[in-house]
C-alpha cells in the first residue's frame, strides 16, 4: 500500500455526566484525509482545504501526532499528509483529534499495522496536547475505537471501550458562536463540593450501566451534569432553551459537546431524533444565530478507510 | 404465615471508588430476626439478644423502618420482633442495615410481598436515617437486592441491581477498635479538587464496567480511593500495611468498608482470599489488635428465609 484515502470522524466528549473520561464517535461528520509513503523521511503536510491552519509539521496536530508515531518506529519511508476539513476547529466535536487520530491511523495502515488502535490513542493524544496544552484522550479514542470509550485516569490513559444500544443515535446542534477551549477551561472551578461530586459520579455509574443493559430510561435519568455544565453552558447563548428544547422533543438528555459551542442530545431512535434537531434548531433560527446540525447514529467503527492503492 | 425466621447480612458500602453509590452484599456473617404476626396492632422490639441496643421502637433501627412500612399500608396485624445480633455496630459492615433491612422484609413477607424489595428500600432508609443522621440506602438496597447495587442520587433514590463476576470473593477485617460513624465523617473535606474527582468517577466507571465484562484486571485497576480514604485511613490503626499485606497477597484491592474501621479486600477466587485474610491478620496480630475476620462470596441473594410457619 502507498497512499490510503481515509474519513476520521467528529466525536463527543465529556458527554454530561463523563467528565474528561467519557467520549462517542459520531457518523455523518468528519475529516477526509489522504496520507501516501513518500521517498523522503519525516512528515510533511503538504494540502489543508476547508480551514486555515498551519502545514508546518509541528505546528499541526496531525504532524505532532504522526512524528510521535514515527519516533516509535524505524520507518524507511516518510509520509505525505493531506487534510480536507469538514469539522470547524473549535465548534466542540473534536476536530483536532479527527486530524490527529486520522495521521497515526493513516500511517499505522501504510506500515502495516505495528500498533493496535489502542497503541495509537498515545499517539494522537500528542496533538491533543498541541492544540489544547492537555494530552487527553476522550475525543481521540472514539475516533480510533468507535462507539462510546471511557478514559480510566492513570499514568498511562487506560482506554475501555463500551457497548452501545443498537437505537441510540445523536443529534448535534453547533451555533456558529466562537468559544475557545482556554475559555471554556477558564470558567471551571478548580475545586468542587464533595455532595455535587457524588451526585455527578453516581450518574456517570448508572449510565454506564445502561449503556450494558440498553436501559433507555435510565441513560435519561443519569444524562446529567451538576458540576461542569451549571458555569460553562453561560457561555454559550440560548443553552439553556436548546436543552428544554431537545428534551421537550423527546430527547434523553442533552449536553455541551465537548468543552462546547456545540450542543448534543441523545435519543432512542431517528425519528425522535429528526425532531429533537427541528426544536433545537428553531432556538438558533429564531435568535438569528448561523449554525449546522447533524444527527447521526453512533458510530461503532471510528475511523474509516475509503480507498487506498 | 405467622412467623417468619430470617438472616439478614452485612453488607460493604463505600467499596473505595465507589463512595455514598455503591454496595456489596456479605455471605458468612449477618445477624437472624424472628418476626411475627400479634394481635396488638403497632411495631414491638421483643428480644435482643449479643448487643445492647434500644427495645423502644422509635429508638431501634428496625422499629422504626418497620413502622415506616407500616405507615404506607392498612395490617389488620401487629409485629413482634426479635433480634439476635451478629453483627457488631460500629463495625462497618452495615450493622444498622441488617436490622432496618431484615425488618421491614420479614414484615413485607408476612404481608404477603405487597411491595417489592426495591420498594422496601425507602422504609429501611428510614432506620439508616435513626442510625447515622442520614438517610442512606447503600448499605441496605445490597442487604435487600444481594449483589452489588449502585445509588443514584436523585430525589428518591435510584437503585440499579449491577452483575458480579462468578468468581469474586471479599475478605473483611474487623479490627475491634471504636470508630464512630461520625467521627469518620467528619474528617471528610466539604470540598474537593476537581482533579481528584475526575480521577475517582473514572475509577468508578472502570469498575461498574469491569463488573459488566469480568474483568479482573479491571477490578483491581480501578478499585482506588483518591479522596475519602486518604483522610480517612488515618483513623484506623496500620490501614496501610493491612492494605499493602493484602495487595501483596494477590487480593485485586483493598479499602475501607463503609466508615471503617472494618477493611474490606476483594479477589479473584477463594483460595487467594483464604492467603489475604492470612497475611492481613497477621498486621493485627503483630499489633496485638482484637480482631475478627471473614472470607466470603458475593451474596447475590440478600436476605435469606430461614423459617416460617
């Protein structure tokens, strides 16, 4: 294989209850990549449509996320990396791990598998770490894994994956609003009461276990976050009536994506889920907020190969 | 059926990531109840017998979750209780829960089960709220489900019935020192950092899912307390060269049970725990600390009947 033509997919993180650990991969959006063997040593992007962000290797999470691969590996070739981007940087639904888990994907593929997709989170986390100043994990690893993942804190990340039930699917709402994640970090209090702690590590058990029993109802009633979403959603406008308006269409629960502007809600089945998306919209349409809105099924593959020669 | 003649078992709540939420149920050790039907309407304590405690009925546990149940339902019948005590107050390992649990499903039994055991939860909360100042189910939903059980916070309380691996075995330590629930609680901090608490409802979920899957090495990476023990531990004479000596012993992990001062270790088998009680004993031998001490297997049954007529 030379070249390997690649679709790397948006993800949720956080994900209410899941705070920094829990993480799912979505479908109908994502990055398409195309990453080929070159003569010459080393990463080089050499194309980015769709965004403006920097070619320099280590300037670009993708090129941090490859050399961290390459560093592990004797390679006797060098890698080529084109980026079309369809996930906004910083609309809350993991752009930078979709160009980071797409590069160490992309690559692992070319060399011909020397690393697990698990062995790879380590990886991509290194472009996390550039585009945010933090190595986590929970938006790479739905990328790599597919479906819902748990980031268990340790030395090194441990990574579990998790099942899914077959009708849950997502809807995303992105208010085409700028919120940087330094912002989004800089509302969270550095310590929290040990009640709303308990309340919030309670919930995050119980949906777990739903996610093992398809348990609809109770993935409603544990869809919940006491700590992190009562400061942060202020910073995204109409938060609060996009929710009413999501669990008023039948909605599960519904949350900030990520450290946000985007918004997900998850449902038990499309066309609850087409509906939550009408209601969640009609908020934006009404304020005159530009926004897109995807809903999608949850994606239990990750990363997709769509051609390779 | 007049009467009815039951073994109500301790239970291990707190199970170290899993503070305030989580449960076990015991099998080897738990106090017996006798319970039968008088023509004098009303909750009467007849016999204690191994401890002293309180015959008067709304100064006993079990007197008072039983007139809790009977304060939801019309009985043409009063209830005698006899309570032959086995398990030590103050020990953590849910001694009130056993006498507020056994009572109101000895009562629920000779009623002919109008309400089911998750139902039954509330009324023995009630004895729990005498005992302790709080209302807590997470020693008396195991004691009445079996199992491990988690508690979701909410208006009232959530109970979910999670799986347990086949071969999961717990060892308890009881080192008879005075420690009383409230003195544990108080070195508790109010506040905690968020770090921590991410940390920890990591830990938690890890565990719930291991529980799910069987998966051992799961268990044993996740069983961690980085907030209440910490502080806590320190009430408790040689907690960490008991807990070392168990962990040095194969046992998956140890922690305090409930307040303490009991210490809890769970293994992957009987005979690893049989060398784990050996060699945790062996601290409080050395110390010349009274002890007592039990292998058991999860008890997935809860309250047993032992009787009736």
């Amino acid at each position: 294989m030379k070249e390997i033509k690649l679709f790397s997919p948006a993800t949720v993180a956080n994900v209410s209850c899941g705070f920094d650990v829990l993480g799912f991969c979505l479908d109908p959006i994502g990055d398409e990549m195309v990453i080929r063997k070159s003569k010459q040593l080393g990463v080089r992007i050499i194309k980015i449509v769709g965004q403006e962000l920097p070619l320099e290797t280590k300037k670009n999470v993708a090129g941090v996320a490859a050399e961290a691969l390459l560093s592990e590996i004797d390679s006797e070739y060098g890698f080529e990396i084109e980026i079309y981007k369809h996930i906004k940087a910083g609309s809350g639904i993991g752009s930078s791990a979709a160009s980071s888990a797409g590069a160490v994907f992309g690559i692992n593929a070319l060399l011909g598998f020397p690393f697990t997709a698990k062995e790879l989170i380590r990886f991509a986390m290194k472009g996390e770490e550039l585009a945010s100043g933090a190595a986590h994990a929970d938006n790479v690893s739905p990328a790599l894994l597919g479906g819902f993942t748990l980031v268990r804190c340790g030395e090194t990340p441990d990574i579990i994956q998790l099942p899914c039930p077959n009708n849950l699917h997502a809807v995303i709402i992105h208010p085409e609003i700028e919120l940087k994640t330094a912002d989004a970090r800089s509302v969270l209090k550095k310590t929290i009461p040990l009640e709303k702690a308990i309340t919030q590590w309670g919930n995050l058990a119980a949906f777990i276990s739903a996610l093992y029993t398809s348990d609809y109802e109770l993935i409603s009633r544990s869809l919940k976050d006491v700590i992190i979403e009562p400061n942060r959603s202020a910073l995204i406008p109409y938060f609060d009536n996009i929710k009413e308006a999501a669990i008023n269409a039948g909605a599960l629960g519904s949350g900030i994506s990520g450290s946000g502007p985007s918004i997900f809600a998850l449902t038990n089945g499309e066309v609850t889920a087409e509906k939550t998306r009408d209601e969640m919209v009609k908020i934006l349409q009404s304020a005159k907020i530009e926004h897109s809105s995807y809903v999608s099924k949850i994606n239990m593959q990750g990363i997709q190969i769509l051609e390779q020669r």
